[in-house]
C-alpha cells in the first residue's frame, strides 16, 4: 500500500542533495539566462542577497536574512531596494521547482551561488531561515547610503557587528555588476569585468586617478583615462580613510587575501540573525559548475 508507505516515510525533510540540487538549478539558469546585461544575472542575485542580509541591527535582534521579508510592500519598496525585483523574478521559476526551499533560504544560497559562479571563492552554507510576514519588515535606512563618508559606513556596518576590515573587504564586491540610473541614479561598472570576481576594485581605487563626474546625476567619479568606469562617494572614502587605506593597499595586493576574507565575512553577513538548528562546524560547500582556471 503505497499510501501506508508515504505516511511512514514521514513530512519531507531535505538533505544535502536536495540543496546541491537547487544550487545547480541557479547556476544552470545563471548560465542559460546571458542575454541579460553584461550576460549574467549574478551581480544583481548578489545584490539580493546582501541587501536582504544587510538590515541586521545586532542590538534589537531584528532584520537579516531570516524572514525574505522584501517580498513585501513596505521593505521592497524601500529606494535601496529599486531593481532588486528583477533578481527575486529570476528565482520564481527555482522556487516553483523547489517549493521546499524557503524564500530566505533560497536567495542565500543563490548568493553563494552568484559568488561561486563569478569564479569567487567558495561560500560554506547552511539552511535555516524561514519566511516570516509583512510585520517583520525593517525600517527604511538600514542599509548604506552611498553619498555618505566613513562615519555613516561605520555606523551601519556597525550596526551589523562589522569592524573596517570587513567593511573593506565586504565593498570588494563592487568588482561586480554596475549601477543603473533608473534604480540607484548612480551610473555605470567598477571595473572592466563586471562578471568575474577579482580584486580589480581596490586596484583600480588605488590606481587610476578619479575625478568628480560632470553630470546631471548624483556625485559620482569617472576614471581620468577611460572615463568609462565609476565609483561612488562610500567606495573612494575607503583609500582616504586611517582605518580603512591598509586593508585596500592589501587586497589591492594580494587577491587570496581578498578571496580568503571576502569568503568570511559574506559568510558571517549571510547568516546575521538566523536561528540556525545546524551546527557552525556541519556547514555545507557547494560545487561550482563553472571552473575557475
Ligand atoms: Zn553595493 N551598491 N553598496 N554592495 N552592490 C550597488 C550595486 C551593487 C553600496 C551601494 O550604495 C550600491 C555592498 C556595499 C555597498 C553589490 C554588492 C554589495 C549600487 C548600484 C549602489 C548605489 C545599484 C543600482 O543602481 O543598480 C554601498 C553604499 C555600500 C556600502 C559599502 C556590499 C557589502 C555588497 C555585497 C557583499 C553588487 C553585487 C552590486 C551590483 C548590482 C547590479 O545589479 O549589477
């Protein structure tokens, strides 16, 4: 008696395969979907990732990435938010496939995934978040507002748990993907291959010469030489600030250094404010599909 059998087996409970098989799934559809700008959804899954992350508040316990609560009015509308609907439709079809997965778990792993794909390090994971409703939303102003100078980032970094070398470090994300006018209103890439994971951010910070862009739009800078690459007020304060300089002279220097503590502290930003069952020891690493080499 088949249903005899079913009831047996007991409620579903996913294991290591069934998470390597929603990880594959997202770096198949990365793979498949380039028509998208720069010919890869990555940045802006990323993107996701961290900003759903992004609103802990270590002394009230609230915000990150347990709850996908932007999947409501009031946070996805939030302006930090604008174009982030573009990177939570990109996984619908993954979450149909997978209805097992939980919002908040699934945009993770697709950040590990992201990560992993744009040839960045590996990402230890583990499972745990669940979905909560619209009355956990976060206030707008958690996350960073990228006009602002080293006193802003420290508070909200702060907020977080994070001290300046992993601010730094963290900002190294910014090799990947670009600003749009018609979500940030800043414009344009970091780098020259806003689709692989490398240290060319603190590179280029440190040698290209910038200057303020004359534009209609907010202030930004454009490289002397190409004038073709960008980067904002948050990102140049990183090379003018005592506490921050050293770390982007280092990783600027040496990207096993970046990849090594890029892979930590993402891990440690994935996971604020999770109440994990899974032990920090029985964490998962997935395989990339692309090689890096
Ligand atoms: Zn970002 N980021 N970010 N960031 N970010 C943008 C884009 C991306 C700041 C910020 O204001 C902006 C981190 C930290 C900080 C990514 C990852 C991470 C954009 C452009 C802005 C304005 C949005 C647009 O117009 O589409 C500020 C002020 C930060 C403080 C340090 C951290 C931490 C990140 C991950 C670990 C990524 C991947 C993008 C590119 C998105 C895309 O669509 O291409």
């Amino acid at each position: 008696d088949l249903g005899a059998a079913k009831k047996e087996a007991g409620p579903f409970v996913p294991k290591y395969e069934d998470y390597e098989k929603v990880y594959n799934a997202v770096a198949k559809a990365l793979e498949e979907h380039d028509e998208y700008e720069d010919g890869s959804y990555g940045p802006v899954l990323l993107r996701l990732a961290w900003h759903a992350s992004g609103t802990y508040d270590a002394e009230t316990g609230t915000g990150g990435s347990n709850g996908a609560t932007m999947r409501f009015a009031p946070e996805g509308d939030h302006g930090a938010n604008a174009g982030l609907k573009t990177a939570r439709d990109f996984l619908e079809p993954i979450k149909a496939q997978f209805p097992w997965i939980t919002y908040s778990d699934l945009w993770i792993l697709a950040g590990v995934a992201a990560i992993q794909e744009m040839q960045g390090p590996i990402i230890p994971y583990r499972p745990g978040r669940s979905d909560r409703d619209m009355s956990f939303c976060t206030p707008d102003g958690r996350l960073p507002d990228a006009s602002k100078e080293q006193k802003h980032l420290r508070a909200i970094f702060g907020r977080m748990g994070f001290n300046d070398q992993e601010i730094v470090a963290l900002s190294g994300a910014h090799a990947l993907g670009r600003c749009h006018t018609d979500r940030s209103g800043y414009d344009g890439p970091w780098t020259f291959s806003p689709t692989v994971l490398t240290n060319d951010y603190f590179r280029l910070l440190l040698d290209e010469k910038w200057q303020w862009r004359k534009w209609n739009g907010p202030k930004q800078y454009e490289d002397v030489s190409t004038k073709t690459l960008m980067m904002l007020p948050t990102d140049m304060v990183l090379t003018k600030d005592k506490g921050f300089r050293p770390w982007v002279e280092k990783y600027a220097k040496d990207n096993d250094a970046f990849f090594k503590d890029f892979s930590a502290v993402v891990l440690r930003l994935f996971e604020l404010g999770v109440p994990f069952t899974v032990a920090e020891d029985q964490r998962w690493t997935f395989k990339p599909r692309v090689s890096s080499t």
